[in-house]
C-alpha cells in the first residue's frame, strides 16, 4: 500500500515579505493534476510564480518546475517533501509573490518546502488500502450495540437505512473484515452477520 494526500490542503506562508500560497490536492491522473495547476495559474495569473510539483503512481510519473526560480530551488525541494515521506498521487502548486527581498538560494529552498509541508499537514494523509464493502442488516434494538463495535473498529459507516429493520452500509478495512464479522455475529448471538458485497483501494486517513 502507499500513502497519499487525504483531501485538499491550503496554507500560506510568508518570508520576508514574500508569500507563499501552497495548494495540495489528490489525484489519480496526470490530466486531473494539469487541470489543478491551470486553475491555479489562472487564479494568480499576476503571482511572480506558480512553482508546482505532482507524481502520479500509476504510470511511475514524476513531474516538477521552478517556473523561473533558479533552476533546483523550488520545484524539486517542493516534490521531496513529498516523495521523502513516500506521498503519492498529489499535485502541489506553491505560489509566490514577490515581496521586494531577495531570499537566496537556500531561503527558496527553505520557504518553498516549508509551504508545501503545511499545505500537506492540512491535507492530511492517508494509507490506500484494500477496503471491502459490507452490509449488515439489523433491529432498531440492536443498532446502538452494533455502532459501538463498529466504531471500535474504525471501520466507516457509509449509510444506513431506516425502514421495517435497519441496513448498513461499511467499508471495512480487508484485514479488519473477517475480525468484524466474528464480533458482530458474537455479540448478536448470530442474528446478524455482515455480509461482503465487493472491494476497492480507497484511502484510510493516517
């Protein structure tokens, strides 16, 4: 499994006097991230730069530009702070205005990574993990003792629908599946018991 940005993140930055706008976002295509960094130019179509930095696991694709900062300066440090935790499937754009005080090649360095790791740490980030989808059917008696275990395992409730009983709809973790279905179908005495109706990548947040 890998890690990924868990939703979008923002945050600013600024050194003196220079701003920095980060943006994350998650992605699953390289087409996804260009539409991302177009938004962004078109947003701040007056910024000094919109530095950007994206990888996209399938297809093993790794882009970056310092988008005129001295070449190595902001668009690699930007894509490390990422790869070095092992994120993946990610678009960052770091936007820069200009504030009048030249920073040097370290201070870009330094002011381009530090705004990229906060947008990342509004993000959040999330393992991809193999997540099979369940239902469950029960009484409106046993729904509370049914949602407490539930949550005990951190498993998500997708929906739940009320009608002459009650279904459940989860996600549950795959190697979570088979201890969830023992501890409901205990503690229920066998009267209900989840039943697996398929399975998909879907991020867990960390």
């Amino acid at each position: 499994m890998y890690i990924v940005p868990y939703s979008y993140g923002e945050s600013e930055y600024v050194e003196k006097h220079s701003r920095f706008i980060a943006r994350v976002w998650p992605v699953n295509s390289e087409k996804e991230a260009l539409e991302h960094l177009h938004e962004v130019r078109e947003k701040h179509w007056d910024a000094t730069h919109n530095v950007y930095a994206y990888s996209i696991k399938e297809g093993n694709i790794a882009r970056f530009s310092d988008d005129g900062e001295p070449s190595g300066t902001s668009g690699m440090p930007v894509l490390n702070v990422f790869t070095s935790g092992g994120v993946n499937d990610f678009i960052c754009v770091v936007t820069r205005y200009f504030g009048g005080i030249l920073l040097g090649a370290g201070g870009l360095v330094r002011a381009y990574s530090k705004a990229a790791s906060m947008a990342l740490d509004e993000a959040g980030r999330a393992e991809m993990k193999v997540v099979c989808a369940a239902t469950l059917e029960c009484s409106y008696a046993q729904l509370e003792r049914i949602k407490a275990e539930t949550a005990r395992f951190h498993i998500a409730v997708d929906s739940i629908d009320y009608g002459a009983g009650i279904t459940m709809t989860l996600s549950v973790p795959q190697e979570e599946l088979e201890a969830y279905i023992a501890r409901i179908t205990d503690v229920t005495a066998g009267s209900v018991t989840p039943v697996k109706t398929g399975e998909c990548l879907k991020p867990v947040k960390i």
